[in-house]
C-alpha cells in the first residue's frame, strides 16, 4: 500500500521508521514541516528534515533524541571559545549537511531537490517531502514578545507562555512538489504523533494540504501526540494549558476535526467521543514499539476502508 | 622597536612568532597575504592569516604544519559521505573561524575588523593586518591552464607547470587600514621567509605597498626562503625553474631590488652580490630557532641603521 506522513521531528520520525519496516508498504512518503527551519550562522538548517533523515537512514543518536549517533563537539567548543553563539548545538558530522544543503540552495536548487539527493546518498527509500519549498516561519506570540520557533524552542527552552502561533510567509506558499500527488494517491494517510499546534499545524497553513486531506480517497489516520494526558516530549500540554484546551483526546481529535476519519491514541487515555478510535501502548522506544504503532495505524486504515 | 613584517603563511608566521618572543619588539604588525583567500562550501576562507592567528596564540599543529593542535576530522568524514568536495581539508575547530568571519564579513565588517577581533580573542599582541579588505586573487597561468592558487596549491599539490602569476583585483585594491602607517612608522620592516612569486608578490601588488616600502626610514630586510638552495616547503624553487630564475640568492635580492636594503640568508648559501646581507641558520625548527632567526634580523636592522 501507498503511505503518505505528515510528520514534525522526533516522534513523527519515530512513527515513519515503524512504517518504514512494515511490509504492507510499498511506497511510503513523508510530508516534513519546514517551519522550524532557520538561518542559522549563515547555514540553512531543517530540523525535522534531518530527523527524519538521521532516523530512516540509521545514524539518529538515540540517547540525546537528536542529531547524529557518534557526534563530536570540536566545533561548538571553537566556536564558544570565540564566542560565538552556543545556543543551538551543531555538530562536527551535522555540520556538513547544513553546509552542504545551504551551498546547493544558493546555486540555486530547491530544499526538495536538495532533500532527496540527500536521502539518496543515505540509501533512504521512503520519500522525504518539505512540505514547501517556500519559506514559512512559525512564530511564537509570547509573554516575551513574538518569538521565532527556535528561540522558543531551543533558546528559551519552551518557558514563555504563548498566547498564539502563526507561520509567516504560508498564505504565499506552495506545497513542494510531489505533495499533492501523495495524498491524492494515497491509501492510507497519517497524522504523526508529532505537536499538533507546532509541528503539523505549519504543514496544514500550506495552502492546498489541508484541502487534499479533505479530498482524498483514503482514510486520514491522526496518532495521538498525548501518552498517559502527557506528551513524551516537548511542550505539547505546556502549551495546550497555554491556549487553554485540555490535554485529551477530545481536544486532539477537535484540533483536527474535519480533516482525519480515526484517532489512534494511547492505551493508557480516553479515546474521544466525536471522532472513530482505536488504541495501542504508543510510547515508541524500541524499534518493535515503532513498528507496532505503525502496524497499528495500517490495520485502524484497513479497517476504516472495508 | 616597531617592527612591521610583510607575511605569506607557514614560513612568515614562523618568522612573526620568533619576533613576538623578542623583547626588543614593542609593536609588531604582521601585514598578511590574502591572494589565497577563497570561497568554499560558502565560507570565506583565509589560509594565511589564519596560520598566523593560530601560530601566534600557540593554537598552531606543529606536526602536521597547518592547522590547528588538537583538531579532530569528523565534518571532513561526513562531507566525503555526501560526496562533497573533499580536497580541501577542514577540521571541526577551524570551521569556527570560517563560520564566524563568513558571517561577520555578510554582516558588513569588514576583513581587517574581523581579524582583529579574533587577535583579539585569542589573546594576540601583535597586530595582524590583511593586506587589503578588498578581494584580490591569486591566479597561475599554467600548462592545465589558468587555475586559482588554491587548486594549484591543494588540489593539484603544486605540480602543473607554471608560466606566469597574476593577482587579479590588486589593481583596484587599496591598502587595508593601517597597512601604509605601520611601514611609516617602522623602526624596521622585513619580508618572511615567504614565497616571493607567491605570498609576498601579492602583498607587493595593493597599490602603496611597495612605494610604502621605498619611502620608509627604516631598514627593509628580506628573509630568503632558501636553505641550503631549497625551499623549506612548497613550490618554491620549482617554480623558480619553471619561470627560468636560478635557485639562489641573488634571484631572492633581485626580485626585492629597490625595496629591500638587506638580505638575510642561510649561512649554507651563498650570498647576493648585488646586496648587503648577512647569514644565520634559517631553517626554523623549535622556537629557539625562530628566535634566533628574528634577532638576526633585527640585529642587522640595527646594523643597516647605525
């Protein structure tokens, strides 16, 4: 079956590694919020690309939950040691990706064509999609003012209270190429457990994703980011407390209402009351863990379908 | 004293170092090559000043003659994965100070303040000036055709033959500041031991260097970078022969002739003729010998002087 993703870092990686190893798909596609991405030092960096990129291609560093398995640090010790800024760590292997990307962008290639010819080099066979190759900002209104993701997110380290989120430049945007087609032709569609506020929401503002989740065929799986009325990681129920939603199933389903068919959410939850669910432990530690969430979600498809 | 130096790489910051260690030296100014300046991977990239930074704040990896100690090759390795271009060696540490002043030369600064700054971080007494804040490159007319000095340098180590160099941009290049005031002021100006067709042609080619060097009061002193009717390193006394100059002294005083008022030679050789010079072991191994080296010149200086 064909598979498409919308997905952020981490937990969405996670969840599209599951799928990577479950027979039933033969064509998988991943559909990458770029709203995290920056410039950064004068390179172009795209978090969640190179999450997804470091986990499909096995060099994700599993303790840290980021960057590269076997890391050194010689650069950020140099570069603090000239006191440059330390705030966003960047590593000796990292780098040269983010070199790399950023040179071919500036002859002019697109973030798309860039990404595949990374996960090319990587031997990845899933297909990795920004989900624009236009710029969109997610930005932070908060108590300390209108913040850039990665100042929130990294600098700050999440503790301003935000009042509310916007992507900056996603009115204008156009979704990469190969993203309508992918959820058109699709047979499944998930939602990955990633934030729903500043993960997926950016990928929805595209203008014409959301429309093709409405319009496609195949069922719209959304994974639930809560485990236990908690996210595994990140600021997810922070910031639902923030905006004044309670961290449930409920909400996560409203969150997407009109846009998916089934919540797969946790064991451990409520299921909620307006949208069809199913259940599994989806804390995803293991590699077998990742793979039963995401047999878990094909077979809520199949279900959903028949 | 006031000593002013005119400097390509290794063999001038040898050079400049041994001074910097002797206490007759009040202020020094290393005025530095930048024909080998380069664009790569989207960095600005300055070998020569570079080695100077990092010989003269003891950063310098003696071993392998360039670089820095200590420095480890992990962005190289990740690069090369990527198929990236890898003959241009750089280490995880030194990718700092090409970040840092690529970033601060986009901001507008410009080369002259952004080496200071780093002089400065590191703790370096002695003022280290680019030659010019504006681009001048470095180009050789060779047998595999016209190539930038650092293909001919690094990538092809040197070995097309050569017939003539060119330093494009030098005609439209003004003095970076403080350049023409510090030969002024000088109690003493020397040229390193440096490539002169190479590294210190260059310098001589920004528009008021040379005159600079006509006018000023005090004594100029080339170093030979012969020994024993060698080069030390690198492609000198090939490129000699390939530009039909003999190997030996009196080229070394002939191609300073007008500038210099001395020449300081390795005692293995034989003297110019046509210019006053005296002889010391040139070839500097340990800092005693780059001492020993310094004070010979300045006590020729003072010689010249009297």
């Amino acid at each position: 079956m064909k598979v498409t993703v919308l997905s952020g870092g981490v937990g969405g990686a996670k969840f599209v590694l599951g799928l990577q190893h479950c027979e039933e798909v033969d064509q998988l596609t991943a559909i990458v919020n770029t709203g995290d991405d920056f410039r950064h030092l004068g390179m172009h960096i795209s978090p969640d690309i190179d999450t997804l990129l470091y986990t499909l291609s096995g060099q994700a560093n599993a303790t840290q939950g980021w960057g590269r398995e076997g890391e050194s640090w010689n650069f950020m010790a140099a570069l603090k040691a000239l006191g440059g800024p330390d705030w966003f760590n960047l590593g000796d292997g990292d780098l040269a990706l983010h070199v790399l990307r950023t040179q071919r962008i500036e002859q002019g290639h697109s973030l798309s064509v860039v990404t595949a010819d990374l996960a090319k080099a990587w031997g990845i066979g899933a297909s990795v999609l920004p989900m624009s190759d236009d710029t969109v900002a997610t930005w932070l209104e908060t108590d300390e003012g209108a913040l850039p993701f990665q100042s929130y997110f990294v600098e700050r380290q999440c503790r301003p209270i935000t009042s509310a989120i916007r992507f900056e430049g996603a009115v204008d945007a156009r979704p990469a190429p190969g993203v309508l087609q992918s959820l058109a032709d699709a047979d499944a569609v998930f939602i990955a457990p990633s934030n729903p506020w500043l993960s997926v929401d950016p990928v929805l503002a595209v203008p014409g994703i959301a429309d093709a989740l409405r319009e496609t065929s195949a069922p719209v799986i959304a994974i639930s980011p809560l485990v236990g009325g908690k996210a595994v990681k990140g600021p997810t129920t922070k910031l639902m407390a923030e905006l004044g939603i309670n961290a449930d199933n409920e909400a996560i389903a409203g969150h997407y209402a009109g846009l998916i068919s089934g919540l797969l959410h946790d064991s451990a939850d409520a299921p909620p009351l307006s949208t069809p669910a199913r259940s599994t432990a989806t804390l995803m530690t293991s590699l077998d863990d990742k793979v039963r969430v995401a047999r878990a979600a094909i077979v809520f498809a199949e279900a959903l379908k028949a």
